[in-house]
C-alpha cells in the first residue's frame, strides 16, 4: 500500500511532469480534504488514497504533457472536485486559475479548498453557457479544460467561447476517441477553431489509457454561440445547419 505522496512523486516521474517540492504535501491534503468533505459537498464518491491518486491527481497532471501551462490564464469547465483543475495548479503554481461548475455545494468545496491550499483560483457558480457571453469571461483564456462526460460536440460549444483566438481547448476522452472526434469536426469548424493534435498517455501504474483531443481557437467564436444547453443536446451543429441555428 503506497501513501498519496509516494503514488504522485513516482507517478509524475513516470510522466516526465517535474513537480515542486511541496506539491506532493498539497496533494495529501487535498486528498484528505475531499475524504472529509465528500459526502457534505455531494462530491465524487471517495475510493481511497490509491484510486483518487492515480485515477485523479495523475490522470490530471498528465494534461501538463499535452501543452504548455506555464503562466496561463486556465478555466476548468464543468470543476466538480477540482478535477482536473486543482492538480494542474499544484502541479504547475505559474497557472492562473479559474474553476466553473453548476452545482452551489461544489462550488463551496472549491472555494474551500482554494483557501486551505492557498491557490489563489476564482471559483464561480454558473453555467458554462451563460459565463462565456459574459465580457469578463469570453475569449478570456488561454487553455479551457474540461474532464466532463459529454461529446465532444457537446464540450466545444460549451468551452471554446472562453478561449481567446490563438488559445486551446483539452478535452479529456477515452483512447479510442477517432469517431467521437470525426463527429464534432463540423461543430469545432462552425465555433472557429480547428482539431490539432491528440495527445496518448498511460495513467501511471494502471494500464489505463487516455487521449487528450488538443483544440486550437483559429477566430472568434460567432456571438450566437453557445446556445442554450437543451439545444445543444437536441441539435448538433452541422455545416449544412450553423446558419439557421
């Protein structure tokens, strides 16, 4: 039985992700945090030190191999427990953080936990596409993130808003994610970006295997965008439907 801070120090090193000295420390305590906090927050269910270090922390960190961070300007769309925020801003402390979520009590665990660890991160309570047609907030990011479970079709309309011409979207997906890609080419063309690169990684110690789809903003996303989350869901963006949309 490894702790959490042998399984991030070895685990990061099996990346080639360098971490500050005291990140490893920070890990520990957020873990023990959500441990205690879980249930309170409505929070993802805990299933002990070994799991959310792996599955969680790591699996997070590996977005670091995936694009520069350093000094950017980050929202974590759709943060629920701080993932896959929170591990990259331990990871890499130079991120300016931002973490989005539509649920009051985890926006509270967050705003929490950004005090005890002393990271400094906003944390709204909104949804996604009411926050981007703020001016605060639109084209305002460098990289949006998001470990959400929706098509990619789906996190696109939702994300890309945020980022400004020139920044990225990462998109956490299974490893085999060619379809789910094929299918949201049309949408990521109509929102003004284009598909990039898909970096392939190993969740250390687990031989598990995850894509992370790389989304570059090549112009503004049209105002229109997004739309309403319920005609999002009904109605994918197609090139032959943008304009009637």
């Amino acid at each position: 039985m490894h702790t959490v801070e042998q399984i991030i120090i070895s685990g990061a090193n099996k990346l080639g992700v360098s971490l500050p000295p005291k990140a490893p420390a920070a890990f520990l305590e957020y873990f023990t945090f959500l441990e205690e906090c879980g249930s309170k927050f409505n929070l993802t269910a805990i299933s002990g030190a070994e799991y959310i270090a792996r599955m969680h922390f790591l699996d997070s960190i590996a977005l670091l191999n995936a694009e520069s961070f350093s000094d950017a300007r980050v929202i974590d769309i759709g943060s629920g427990a701080g993932f896959p925020g929170v591990p990259l801003k331990l990871a890499e402390p130079s991120v300016c953080l931002t973490m989005l979520d539509a649920t009051a009590k985890r926006v509270d665990f967050l705003t929490e936990l950004s005090a005890k660890l002393t990271l400094g991160a906003q944390c709204l309570y909104a949804r996604a596409e009411d926050a981007s047609r703020t001016t605060q907030m639109r084209d305002a990011f460098d990289i949006a993130v998001s470990r959400a479970v929706a098509k990619l079709s789906v996190l696109c309309e939702l994300c890309l808003p945020f980022v400004r011409v020139g920044g990225k979207f990462l998109a956490m997906k299974s490893l085999d994610s060619s379809e789910e890609l094929n299918q949201a080419l049309p949408a990521i063309s109509i929102l003004g970006a284009a598909y990039e690169k898909s970096y392939e990684y190993e969740i250390p110690e687990t031989g598990i295997f995850r894509t992370v789809l790389v989304i570059k903003k090549t112009q503004q996303t049209p105002q229109r965008y997004p739309r309403r989350f319920a005609r999002i869901i009904s109605s994918p963006l197609l090139k032959s439907t943008a304009s009637t949309k």
